[in-house]
C-alpha cells in the first residue's frame, strides 16, 4: 500500500511542479523550501539540533501556526534546554512561525515521500512529534514509529467534510493511525470520530481546543492611537477589519463598506486577505469599485492619513493581531463563501464585536458556543453583512457586550494547552526510560 502511495505522489509531481511554474508567472513568487522539502539541508542549517533533545511540532499553515503558540510557549518553558522546531507546509505559516521567539529552528515538512522522509528523520532525530490539528502524514508517520519516534496529535479535529472521506477510507488509516501515541482532541465529538476512523480508544483523550488559550495584551487608548497613527488611520474614524478574507468574498464586503460610506458612516475599512499573494487580484477588485487604497507595505510613504471610503490592504503577514486591536469591529472572512471560515477567537480575546458569515463548518463547535453566549454575530450574506455593521457602528453599547460577552466565553474555555503538556511529558518521561 505505501509503495503505491509512494508511485502516486511521484506522478503527481508531474502535475504540481508545472502548477508552481504557472504560479510564479502569475503572482511573480516561487516554490520556497523545494530542498528543505526534499530533506536537503544547507550546511550548519541543523546545527540547533546538535546533542540536544529536540521537540518537533507541525503545524500546516497560518491558523495552525498561531494556534500553537500557547502549546509552544509551555513547551519552551518546560523543556528550556530542547531544540524547538517547527515545520510548515505553506509558505505564509512558515513566515509566521520564523517571527516567534520560542522557536530554535523553523522548517519546511517534507514530502511525505519514503526515501525523503526517512533522509530528514535520519538528519532530524526528534524524541517527539507534534501535529497540530489533524495532520495525519502515511509515511511520516509509519518510518516515525518504526523509529519508535512518539507521534501526538494536539488540538485534533474531524471536520463535518473530512469525517465522510476518511470514514471512507478507515482501512488504509487504521495502520496509519496504530503509530501515534495520543490523540488530544478538541472535543467529545471529534474524539467519537478519530476513533471511529481506526485511533485506538485507550490512547485518545479530549483535552478542548488550544486556540482558547491565546493570550493577547489589551491595548490601551494609547496603543490604538498609536497604531492608528502608524498605518495612517484617521483617528477620528471608526475601523473596521475583514480579516482572512477569499476570493469571491472581498467583492461583497467592499459592496457593503461602499454603501456604509454612501450612508454617511465614519468608518475606515482594513482588508486583509488570506493569502497576500492574492493582492494584485484584489486591487483589481478596488479599482473596479473606485476605492482608494494603500497598500500595507507601502503606507509608510503616505503623509495623508486614510479616510472614510478608502481602504488599506494588507499585503503582509504576522500582524493581524495589530489591526485587531484598533479594530472596532471584526469581521471573519473564508466564512462567506464556502471555505469553511477562519479562526474567530483572536478578535474575541481583545473584545471585539464579531461577525461571521453561514460558512464556518471548520470551526462548528466554536461558533456554537459563540452564538449560545451571544459573543458574536452570524450574517447570513453580504446584505445581512452590511446591515449588521450598520447596527454595530450606530450601537457602540452593542459593541461592547458583544466583545465582553467573548472575553467571558474565552475564560471559561481555558486549559487545553496544560492537558496537552501533561500528554508530552507523560509520553516524554515513558521514552527516556524506555532508552535506559
């Protein structure tokens, strides 16, 4: 079965690398970390590795990387004298993931090919595994515990779509998930399901979902002046945020800051798409509309401040939590169209009034509570969208019950970080006896 496994992801290489070809003709980036990828490594580029226990954590993109933080920021305080690494598939979560402080070394994964990643295992030598949310790798994780190497799923989900595929195909998983040593799932229901898919019960546990535990500093008024002066925000407007938006969904929150605007509103819209590679394509999307707009990298150059009916869009990564906190209201974007929506806590945590669209199966459980608490609101399209910030902007007490009412909902979820240590100390100690 994994030769066969191996022969397709061979061919299908036939198929991504015209795909990256194409990709930097169109958006002018190229593959990064193709050697690192294929477990080919610059010179000294292992060295925080050397004569060192190391943790290795993964996490695929943006989302998982962030979170992860409270997992990473435990761990460095556990294990101080552990190498850190982390590996990312995507090229925006490995950029996150450089800019954190607790990481040693930060990686790409590798091709989950055999002979690549038992080069990388062989280079690496990790004394445990982390994936972070559900990663599930045939490969990787069949040499990892031939190597008796322990694997942990952290923070693991089974998503309303993904259940149906894998239920599917619970016989090729089954020995694929025989090599992890815990499953540390975000709720009862995902736990119900990475077993009904072939994870053996006695080593799955719910341990509630790691994003809870974010921490973020609550800017002051002068924190918000301060930015607002940085990225050349009026600070007499209103900010609102549409952050991790998708194509087909930009053009529906710009309609609808139009016609805010048009209806006299004060309010000055940050854009930030998911992938910001895609901001050439957006721009067009502006320009269609007639919106002035500055680019984030390039607002340093501007003098005059951005008014109501103008627009910075975020061609950059790593600081939603920045515009996060002049935001007065937050809008969750992938949520729209249907994506299945991005992680809604962040704004939450620094008490801002939510909204989200119909589309949020990634994050059902979540939202769930959300909705239950009255913590954030759920519009059901771009017409529902601009009604509800329309309310929001005129009702500031309205704001702010939604934003405490998160905060609250936040604290009452708090502690998965600390289950999942105890699973990776446990497993940690179980091995370094085992190598007495």
């Amino acid at each position: 079965m994994f030769l066969l496994y191996d022969l397709v992801l061979l061919a299908s290489s036939l198929v991504l690398i015209p795909w990256y070809l194409l990709r930097k003709a169109r958006y002018g980036t190229a593959r990064r970390g193709l050697r690192e990828r294929l477990g080919f490594f610059a010179p000294g580029r292992l060295a925080p590795t050397e004569k060192r226990p190391v943790i290795w954590v993964h996490a695929v993109s943006v989302g998982e990387t962030r979170a992860a933080i409270p997992l990473l920021k435990a761990l460095r305080q556990a294990y101080p004298e552990a190498c850190l690494l982390v590996s990312n598939t995507t090229e925006t979560g490995h950029s996150v993931a450089r800019s954190l402080p607790e990481i040693d070394l930060c990686l790409f994964f590798p091709f989950d090919l055999s002979f690549v990643v038992r080069r990388v295992l062989n280079q690496v030598r990790p004394s445990l595994v982390v994936f972070v949310d559900t990663e599930i790798w045939p490969n990787f994780s069949r040499i990892a515990g031939k190597q008796g190497i322990p694997l942990v799923l952290a923070n693991g989900r089974i998503s309303d779509r993904s259940f149906p595929r894998y239920h599917m195909i619970r016989f090729a998983l089954r020995p694929v998930l025989k090599n992890f040593s815990a499953f540390c799932m975000q709720s009862e229901q995902d736990a119900e399901r990475i077993q009904a898919i072939g994870a053996l019960p006695e080593r799955v546990r719910v341990t509630g979902n790691l994003k809870f535990d974010l921490q973020a500093q609550m800017p002051s008024a002068e924190d918000v002046a301060a930015l607002k002066s940085r990225f050349r925000i009026s600070p007499g407007a209103l900010v609102w945020v549409a952050g991790s938006t998708h194509a087909g969904e930009e053009e529906q929150v710009l309609d609808a800051y139009l016609q805010l605007v048009a209806q006299g509103r004060p309010v000055v819209l940050i854009l930030v798409p998911r992938h910001p590679e895609r901001c050439r394509q957006v721009s067009d999307v502006l320009a269609q509309r007639h919106i002035s707009f500055a680019l984030r990298s390039r607002v340093d150059e501007r003098e005059e401040v951005l008014a109501p009916g103008e627009v910075l869009l975020v061609d950059s990564i790593g600081e939603m939590l920045k515009f996060y906190a002049m935001a007065d209201l937050v809008f969750v974007g992938g949520s729209l169209v249907p994506v299945g929506g991005h992680n809604v806590l962040e704004g939450v945590l620094l008490k801002k009034a939510v909204l989200y669209g119909p589309h949020m199966h990634n994050f059902r459980d979540i939202a769930k509570l959300l909705r239950e608490a009255g913590a954030a609101m759920e519009v059901a399209d771009g017409q529902g969208l601009q009604q509800a910030v329309a309310h929001l902007i005129d009702h500031p007490l309205g704001r702010r019950a939604l934003g405490e009412a998160g905060y609250q909902l936040i604290a009452r979820n708090v502690g998965a970080t600390a289950q999942t240590l105890s699973v990776i100390e446990s497993l940690l100690e179980k091995a370094a006896e085992e190598r007495k």
